[in-house]
C-alpha cells in the first residue's frame, strides 16, 4: 500500500517492487535510465533490478561523495543518455542519497530540454530534504549548487527498506534536518522529534516520524516553490551551518551536511532569542538535545571573521546583507531578519560555550 501526499507526486510505499509498478507501466516509453552511485548500485539497485519491468534498463554509475557532484559526472550521464538514445519520453530514475537526487535531476531538466525523473531517496537526508521540494544541481568553480534548476519530480518514491544499509552518522546527519523542520512547524511535532531516539528507536516510529517531516517540507514548498519568501524558512541554521560546513571542507576534515546544520541551529536559536524574543526555556532544552546528539565542532577565535566572510558569500542573501531565518518561537519563523557582525560572533561564542557547558554537565 502507497500513501501519496497531498496528491504531490511524494510517495510513502510499503514495498517499493509493486508500489513502483502502476507508475512503470503506465508510461508511453518503455525506456528506462537509473543512476546510482557506487554505493547504491551494490546496497540499493538490486532491489530494483530484481523487478522485471525494470531489468532492461539502463543503470548508470558515478562515485560516490558530494565532491562528485560535478561537471564531469553530468557530462558522464548526458553521454550516457546519448549513448543509449534516450529521448524526450524516457524516464531517468534517481536512485541513491541528495547527491543523486540534485545531479540527477539536473541531468534530466537539461538533456533534450527536460525528460521525466523520479527520485527514489536512500539516505534520510534525500528522503526528507534533498529528493523532495524540486531543487537540481551541481556544485561549480568550487561553489556548492552554483548551477542548477527548480524543477519538480514527477514522482518521489520513498521505501524505508533502503534504510537498512545506512550508517549512523548518515542517519544522524539526516535527522537534523527532521530536528529543524520540527522547529519551525509546531510545538508537537517538535515533542515528537525530541522524543525519539535516533540511536535505536524503533523502525515504525521513524517512518511515522520522517513522513510527517516530509509533509512539512512539502507544505512550504507548496506555498513558495521558488524560494520568493516562505520557502527561506527551510534555511533555519544554514546560514552559519554552511559556512562551518565549508570551513570543514576548506580543513580537510569536512562534516557532513547535518552535523554542520545542528552547529548553525544553536547559533541561530541564539540569534533567534536575541532578536525575535525566543523562549529562553526552550533555547536551553533546544540547545541541550542538539548537543548531546551531535558531535561537538571545534573552531577558534581565529576562525570568525573567515566564518563571516563566507556567510557574506551566501547565495540567499540580498544586497550586502546576510539573511537569516530566524524564529521568534516554535513554529513562528522570521524570514529575511538581519543580524550585524557583531550578533553573529556572540552566536558563535554562544555555540562554543555552550558545548563547553554540554560535556562538562555529562
Ligand atoms: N536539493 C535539495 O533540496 C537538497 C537539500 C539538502 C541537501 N541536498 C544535497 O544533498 C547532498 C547530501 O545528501 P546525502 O547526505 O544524502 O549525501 P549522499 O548522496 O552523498 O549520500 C551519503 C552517503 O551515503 C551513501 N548511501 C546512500 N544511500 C545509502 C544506503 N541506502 N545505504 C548505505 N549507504 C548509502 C552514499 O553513497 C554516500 O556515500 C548534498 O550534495 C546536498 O547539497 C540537496
Ligand atoms: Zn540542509
């Protein structure tokens, strides 16, 4: 049994191998492409490629990794569609994490201007952020997703099955995004989320749990597909979690995407306390469940204005200033709200002590 949201095309399905099928079949073109990366073409394809309907399609692999996310494996999959002589009516299915989901779908969007792609998310992160909401691309002259396209997936289809496989960090890189979607939704989705154990919570409940985060994320794109306001509420704790996130890149020991959100999202309830009046009690609960399930990030003093500069980098912002998304409570998000450099850099003495505070308490 499938259940569909919002009759948006996302899919929760109790077996992917039936579920899948009405969806196969019904198409004019029986051709078929699937990318994988290296890793989901040996945890994740044979699931697939055990459907009859889907044994004679075209598997395409690229390297695994974000750093893969690039020129030369777009140019890999658009020869490979040549090769094969996709057209306009053949069917590229996205099977594999965010970076699948974002390459993929651009290599679909551009090749003969625009075939259909589904998105077959493997990574708690893709299932709830990167395969749903329409967003396409590659990372370019050393910028992360500095081309690419909105453009919606005819169908995402989501089978907890592939989750099996998944190591922990990449599980608890994901459920940061579920963390955040919590907090500028409802008090009671936030209760649930911080409820629930990550490390060894049940099966059923996450499914529960990362549907409910999908529908929210689905509901804000649904009201601002092309990021014109709304939609900037999904950047709560990106601001500063991707300048740490590229700082880890730029150190040679990068941190993945969540562990990077999870820092800027207790630098931005900082912020979000100081400038929009939230709760001091739920800042402390807020900050004191986030440290404890994410790994401590160590920066310096030294680091700040190089953190700054990169935040001033941000393709969110407008004119000179750096926009934020911040919340004056659970689930009262404050778009475009703008913070001095000053603010910014008690944030992150806010983030480096309080971690302090974390480890010395447990
Ligand atoms: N388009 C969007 O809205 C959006 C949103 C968030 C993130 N993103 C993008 O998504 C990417 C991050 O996504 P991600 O964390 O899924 O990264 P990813 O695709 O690199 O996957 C993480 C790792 O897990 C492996 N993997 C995938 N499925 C697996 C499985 N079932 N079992 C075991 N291993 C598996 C992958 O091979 C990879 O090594 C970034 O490129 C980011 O920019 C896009
Ligand atoms: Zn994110």
């Amino acid at each position: 049994m499938t259940e569909e949201l919002h009759q948006s095309g996302v899919l929760l399905c109790s077996d992917i191998s039936t579920d899948i099928l009405p969806y196969i079949e019904g198409r004019d073109s029986k051709q078929i492409f699937v990318l994988t990366d290296e890793n989901t073409a040996k945890l994740c394809a044979p699931i697939l490629q055990s459907i009859p309907q889907l044994k004679e399609a075209h598997y395409v692999t690229i390297p695994a990794g974000d750093d893969f996310k690039n020129l030369e494996s777009l140019a890999k999959i658009w020869s490979f569609l040549g090769r094969h002589k996709a057209t306009r009516h053949s069917l590229l299915i996205n099977l594999g994490g965010g970076v699948i989901s974002d390459i993929g779908g651009f290599a679909a969007c551009t090749y003969k201007r625009g075939l259909d792609f589904y998105n077959i998310p493997t990574t708690l992160l893709s299932i709830v952020d990167a395969a749903v909401g329409g967003k396409t691309g590659i990372n370019f002259d050393g910028l992360k997703n500095q081309i690419g396209v909105i453009r919606q997936p005819q169908h995402v289809f989501i089978d907890p099955q592939f989750l099996s496989t998944l190591d922990e960090e990449n599980r608890i890189s994901g459920y940061a995004e579920m963390v955040k979607h919590a907090l500028i939704s409802s008090e009671k989705d936030w209760k649930e989320v911080t409820a629930f154990d990550i490390h060894d919570g049940d099966r059923e409940t996450l499914k529960n749990l990362f549907w409910k985060s999908v529908a929210i994320k689905e509901r804000v794109v649904a009201i601002d597909p092309n990021e014109k306001g709304m939609r900037k509420a999904l950047n709560f704790g990106h601001t500063i979690g991707h300048a740490i996130e590229s700082v880890s890149h730029e150190k040679e020991a990068p941190i993945l995407h969540g562990m990077a959100v999870a820092v800027g999202m207790v630098a931005e309830l900082y912020l979000s306390h100081k400038k929009c009046g939230f709760p001091q009690q739920i800042l402390e609960q807020a900050v004191t469940f986030i440290n404890a399930m994410y790994p401590a990030y160590a920066f310096g003093d030294a680091d700040y204005e190089h953190l700054y500069d990169l935040m001033t980098q941000d393709k969110k912002n407008e004119g000179n200033r750096i926009n934020f998304t911040l919340l004056g409570n659970i689930g009262d998000v404050q778009i475009n709200t703008h913070c001095t450099k000053e603010e910014i850099f008690a944030a992150m003495d806010f983030y480096r002590n309080s971690v302090l505070s974390t480890s010395i308490n447990h």
